[in-house]
C-alpha cells in the first residue's frame, strides 16, 4: 500500500489526493505537521519534511509534479477501464485467489451472501478453445435488502443479483470491479427503490474499501 505524507490544507497534497481518489486505490495517509513524529519520519524516508511525499514500497517520491507523473507511469493505466456504471478498484500486484477470497469475505461482512460464480477463464477455454485472462463474475446478494426491493417491485428479480468482476489487466494487476446499484435500479424508475440502491452502493463501497 502506498503512503502519503501530506497537509490537508496543501494544494499539492491535495491534488494528490485527488488522484488517487479517482483512480480508487487504497492508500495510507500520514498527515505532517511541524515537531510530529509523522514529520520526522517523512524526513527521515525522503531527507525533507516539504510534502507531499510518496512512498511506494522502497521508492520515495518528492514534489508533486514527480509523484503525479510516477502514479501515473505506474497505476494510471489499465485496459479494464473505468466504467461509469461500475465501482472500480485496482488492486495492484496480487493473487488472484487470494482476491476472490478476500473480496468474498469483504461482502459477507456487509451480509451479502454469494449465490453464483463464472469463470469464464475457464469456460473460454473448454467451450471454445481460446486462452483468456483471469476473470471471474461473483454475484453477491443481500437477502434483507432484496426481499424488500422484491416486495416493491416483483421483477426486480431480473436485476439480480449484484455482479462483482475480479480480473487481471495486461500490467498483471487485479481488478475489482462492482456494479453500482443507483445505475443498476435507475431503469426501474421508482424513486421508492432509491433508498435500498444507496444502502447496497453504500455496502459495496465499504466492501471495496476493505480490500
């Protein structure tokens, strides 16, 4: 996990910041403030106090311009892309079996139980003979919240359950990607379904962050 020594208040922190928020990675923040021990320690990884300051593993990064340019290099592209109907998170270098059970015990602490699973790394390969990338869809449903929509609308059934890609891009990094219930839902076009499709997005978001 990445580190970011920074000041709410700087702009180049915040620019940061924002980065990474777009780009839905995880990280650490340590926030510097003078005669803290959070100060010493980024002077003492990047022979400066004057953040922000990256720290990514053994690479140390100073000036915002340089940070930027290093996420970038190293983060900012991957040919999953970054679907508006989705929640995204690039996980980086991992296991791809260690993600999928991680990701599956993310979402049972949300209470989401697992009802399906594709491989379609596999099915690829048996029905039609073509190697493919790791990827696998999870559906996950929340059994409270779906008897609820299910009272509302009987053919919400079609909509389920909620879909969760883990994949691996062409730089080797793991994707996991959930459908965003608000996009989902809209095309039922019940305001009265609203409020459960931000409880679940609410409840996947916790899940990703988790990860």
């Amino acid at each position: 996990m990445v580190v970011l020594y920074q000041r709410e208040v700087c702009p180049g922190s915040t620019e940061v910041r924002n980065w990474l928020g777009r780009h839905n990675m995880t990280y650490e923040v340590r926030s510097v403030a003078k005669l803290t021990s959070q100060r010493k320690e980024a002077i003492s990884a990047a022979g400066t106090g004057v953040v922000p300051i990256l720290q990514d593993g053994e690479h140390i990064i100073c000036e915002t311009a340089n940070i930027i340019s290093y996420l970038e290099e190293n983060y900012g592209s991957s040919d999953y892309g970054d679907p508006g109907y989705g929640l995204t998170l690039n996980l980086g270098a991992k296991v791809f079996d260690s993600v999928r059970q991680d990701v599956i015990d993310a979402f049972k602490e949300q209470g989401f139980g697992l009802q399906t699973e594709m491989n379609l790394t596999e099915t690829f390969k048996q029905k039609l003979d073509v190697e493919f990338q790791a990827y696998a869809i999870l559906g996950f449903c929340h059994p409270q919240v779906a008897h609820q929509a299910l009272q509302h609308e009987p053919g919400i059934g079609l909509l389920l359950p909620c879909n969760v890609v883990i994949t691996q891009d062409s730089n080797k990094d793991i994707i996991v990607s959930a459908i965003d219930p608000m996009k989902l839902f809209s095309v039922i076009g019940r305001d009265d379904i609203k409020p459960m499709a931000k409880q679940i997005k609410d409840q996947i978001g916790a899940a990703l962050d988790s990860l």
